[in-house]
C-alpha cells in the first residue's frame, strides 16, 4: 500500500497551503501597518517619525523600511489602502440597503475619505512622482463604485436622474473642502443636505402608492 505522507505531490500541496497562509498573515501584518500609518498620520501629520509608527504597529523599522523604502512609498501605500476600503463599502452597503440608503450611507463614508485625505493633503501636493498615479487610481476604483449604486437607486426611483458619478464626487468633496472648518459634525450635516438634493423631484413607488391611496 502506498504511504500518502511519501507521496511527492502531497508534499507539494502542503507546501503550497502553507504558502498561501504565509502570504495571507504577511498581508494582513501589511494591513495592520497601513491602518496603523494612518491613524499616526491623522494625529501626528505625514512627517511624523517611522519610529512611532513602527512601535505601534508592533513591527521593527526595519520591516517598515522593508516594504516600503522611502516615506512616499509608504504615504501611497496608505492612500490606496483608503481608496480600496471606500471602493469595497459600496458592494457591501449595496448588499445590506434599500438602494437609496446605501447611496446615502455610501456618500457619508466618502466624507470619512475625504477627511483621510485632507491628512494627506500636504504630502499629496508636493510634487512627488510617487503620488502621480493616485489620481487615476482613484478614478479607476471610486467612479465605478459610486456609479453602481448611482444606477440602482436610479432605477428605484429613489434619486433624480440628472446627475453622474463624476459630478457627485466633486460636489461632496468640495462641499467637505469647506465645511470641515466646521468641523466633521458640520460637514456631514451639509453632505446629509446634499443627498436630500438628490431625492428631490425623484418619485419612489412607495410614495407613488401612497398618493394613490389618498385620492381613493
């Protein structure tokens, strides 16, 4: 009877399981270094010392500088990172929400980027060839993700019809470029009086049935 534990692709399927799991804690340690990144920027501002970051991600300098050799590989780092995990809220939302409160909700968790980002701000706009693809990255994964749940409270008749994906983004960023003086409480109030502007001159068929029943 042959010995399963000698077989030479056993062996190889093992390896390649352990593999994958050395690969998926490596990117998860990766993770928990962005997150960590972020948050020492957001209190501290992008020049804060890799020390610190390093010391409260539980990770040496050295694996800091590893994966990322200058400050801007690391600042590009965390600024995908905000991308992805706003990108990836709309599927989610989309999935747990009528379409017009995932849109809704959708947006406000576009105010937290923006408020990621205006921590960002000073490295973003320094002229570093590192950041130069960001602004299409953020193209390539947001637009889409907004236009997905764009479409769907669309077709539910939830939102008016007569505006782009482009043109929302634009418009909750700049509202935020300015109300953020405010503070986070008041910028998330005048974004809340944006998507209220959106559902004007839209007629769901909820409220559709409900003037039916009142002229019965």
């Amino acid at each position: 009877m042959r010995n399963k534990s000698a077989d030479p692709a056993d062996g190889v399927e093992r390896r390649g399981r352990t593999d994958r799991r050395v690969r998926a804690d490596a990117q998860r340690n990766i993770d928990t270094l962005l997150q960590t990144a972020m948050a020492v920027f957001a209190t501290s501002g992008v020049d804060a010392p890799v020390r610190e970051i390093a010391e409260k991600a539980g990770v040496g300098v050295g694996t800091i500088y590893r994966h990322f050799p200058q400050r801007s590989d690391l600042i590009a780092a965390v600024f995908r990172r905000e991308i992805d995990a706003c990108a990836d809220a709309a599927s989610v939302l989309a999935a747990e929400h009528e379409p017009g409160e995932a849109l809704a909700r959708w947006i406000q968790r576009y105010v937290d980027f923006v408020a990621a980002k205006r921590g960002l701000a000073k490295a973003l706009h320094s002229g570093d060839p590192a950041f130069d693809t960001l602004p299409a990255y953020f193209r390539q994964r947001l637009e889409p993700a907004l236009r997905a749940l764009l479409k769907s409270a669309v077709s539910a008749d939830e939102v008016r019809t007569d505006i782009t994906a482009e043109e929302l983004l634009g418009a909750v960023a700049s509202l935020c470029m300015h109300s953020y003086e405010q503070g986070a409480k008041h910028a998330r109030r005048m974004v809340s009086l944006l998507v209220d502007g959106l559902r004007y001159g839209a007629s769901s068929p909820s409220k559709s049935k409900k003037a039916v029943r009142r002229k019965t």
